[in-house]
C-alpha cells in the first residue's frame, strides 16, 4: 500500500510533533494524564468529591472499630464540546508564494501544499490551545463554562453549560466587605481577605498555595501602601527575580506569610482574541482566586469522523484529531483539527473566588 501523508494516522504523528502552546492556567491548574483521562467514548465520566476534615474516633478495649462511612463524591456524564477549526486549500493557494518563502521559490505546488497543511495544522493547535485557557479560566472563575456551539461558520450558535457545582451561585465565592485599594486600612484588609479565603479551603482539607490575580488588582495590590511596607520589610528588590521558570504573561509579583503561610501572588495578563474580532482577558477584571496547582484535570472525549480514503466511520482517542478533506468537483482540499476537552475539578470549588474592585 503506497505511503499517503494525508491519511489521518500521518496527520496524527505531525499533530503529535507540533511545538507545545504555553498555556498557563491549563498547565498549571488542569493538567492531563494521558492514561486516564483521554476517553475512548465521546462521553467522559467527571467524579469530583467534596473536601473533608472528618477525624477518626476513638473505640473502647475489645471493640473492634467503628464503622466509617465513605465519603461520597459526584459523577456526571458530559459530552464535551468539540473545537474544529478548519482551513480551506484551493489552486490559488499554491500558486500563491507562502509566508517566509524565497521570491524565487522552487517549491512544486505539491510541496507547498504540505507546507501550508503543517503550517495550518500548527496554527488551529495554537487556537484549540486559546480556547481551551478560556474554558479553564472560566471554570477557575465560575464553578463551570458556557460553551458555544456553531451550527454554521460564526452564524448561529447553541449555548452549552456545564456546572461543578449544586445550588443557584458557586460555593467558592468569597464577598469581601469594601473594595479594594491603595490606602493602608485597606492594606489590613486586604491581608484579612486573603486569609479568610484560604481559611474556606483549609478546613475542608483543600490546598491553598497562591493567588492569582488580574493585572487591575494587581496594580492596586503593588501601590498599597501597607503591602509595599510589608515586602520592604522583607527585603523586597524591586530588580531581583527569583528562580522560579514561569510562562509568558505571568509573573510572580510578591511572596507574603498569611498567618503562617508563604502565599505567592501571581499577576497573569495573557489575553485572546474572541471569534468577533474583540480581544479580551483570560482573568476576568477585578477579581482574584485563591488556588493551588493540580486542583483539576483536562480530560478529553474521543473523536469520531468519516475518512474520505473508505468512507466508513474511525474513532480516534486523541487530544486532537486531524482530518483532510478533498472536493474533486470544486477544487478545494480542506484541513480540520478537532478537540473535545472539559476542564473538571478534581473537589467541588476548590478556587476560591472574590470580585475585590467592584466589577460586574
């Protein structure tokens, strides 16, 4: 059988290769292990538990033990949204001279056409990469995402919600008493916020190692006057960098102890461009969240597709699938790349949340 670069199954290994997208949010806080939470079904089974503190009772001499209940935990059937980018290749295309290529090329167009696929394929990884930081921003934030399903090319769309939570609003929400700014007072209650958001963690057993916060707040938490005399009184250089390997957009703007615990504050400005054209934020302005690495998962559900080389149905189960597409009649070949992820917690709100300048 003659080797064919656009079977699906070579697309894979390129896909495979492609270079990692820095994604700070799903990295840090949603990673994937990929011997259990790649799904062969295109539904994924999400079970997160509540945090618990129970301690073990005592037994009288020539009792056995007491009998302790497990705690329960919650699993839900999710069919995950599919992200499916796609390019279109037509006879133009490979006439046309590609991005970097000499002014002279000698590439055949049967060369610059895998050229322009690897090329696309690269590009759409970036895009799945963007949208699903959105997806863990947005579960950080709310307990949950909105997905939007297109029906057709960014006409009408189908809202999609899943939720990590019971109730009407998300448990992880924290209400501080004034907003947030520059002054002292505010300062000591700044301190006090922070503790008492970590305190909702801690007794549930839950880790809290960091704060996470949009750039407006950590403007206002760098200016404050009572913050900038607790880092002076650490030692604080304004120049120094600690040798801690951090992705693009992020930085780690202080290192205070909150009632005996070294908390980092992280400062993530990283943003995106909307499919309206609009550029937005990953951190929603205003608000915090107290956090700790690995406090979720990205699991993902298999992706099931025709293949134009037998016609018949194939289910991959991969983090993306790629697909290549030729249309005889209208001289146009086509590349799509196609993701089902969910970011999932693995307890029930373990972000703790607060909007600390009065935003929406």
């Amino acid at each position: 059988m003659p080797f064919d670069i656009y079977d699906t199954h070579t697309l894979l290994m390129s896909v495979r290769q492609l270079p990692p997208v820095h994604t700070f949010l799903l990295d840090r806080y949603f990673p994937t292990n990929e011997a259990t939470d790649i799904f062969a079904t295109t539904d994924v089974l999400v079970e997160y538990k509540k945090g618990s503190q129970i301690a073990a009772p005592w037994v009288a001499p020539r009792k056995g033990g007491i009998t302790i209940v497990r705690d329960g935990y919650r699993m839900d059937r999710f069919t995950p949204g599919k992200i499916a980018p796609e390019r279109p290749l037509t006879a133009d295309d490979l006439r046309r001279r590609g991005f970097g290529e000499a002014l002279y090329p000698n590439l055949t167009p049967a060369q610059r056409q895998g050229a322009l696929i690897v090329g696309d394929l690269d590009e759409m990884h970036g895009m799945i990469a963007r949208r699903k930081e959105k997806m863990a921003a947005d579960v950080i934030f709310t307990g949950g995402c909105m997905m939007d399903e297109y029906v057709d090319d960014f006409g009408k769309h189908e809202a999609s919600e899943v939720r990590f939570y019971e109730g009407k609003s998300y448990p992880g929400t924290f209400t501080p008493s004034t907003n947030w700014d520059t002054t002292t007072e505010s300062g000591k209650q700044i301190l006090a916020d922070i503790a008492a958001m970590i305190s909702m963690n801690t007794k549930r057993g839950l880790p809290a190692t960091e704060v996470l916060m949009a750039p407006d707040v950590a403007e206002i938490f760098l200016s404050n006057e009572w913050i900038i005399g607790l880092l002076d009184n650490r030692n604080y250089m304004i120049g120094g960098v600690d040798p801690e390997l951090l992705p693009s957009g992020v930085a780690k703007i202080a290192r205070l102890n909150i009632k005996g615990r070294m908390i980092d504050f992280l400062s993530y400005e990283d943003s995106y461009e909307e499919v309206d054209g609009t550029t937005k934020q990953y951190l929603p302005e205003g608000k915090i969240a107290v956090a700790a690495p690995a406090a979720g998962r990205t699991v993902y559900g298999a992706i099931t597709q025709v293949e134009q080389s037998d016609g018949e149905f194939h289910t991959y189960t991969e983090k993306e699938v790629p697909k290549y597409v030729s249309d005889a009649d209208n001289d146009i070949r086509k590349v799509r790349l196609t993701s089902a992820p969910l970011c999932v917690p693995n307890n029930e709100s373990p972000f703790i949340v607060a909007d600390v300048l009065g935003g929406d």
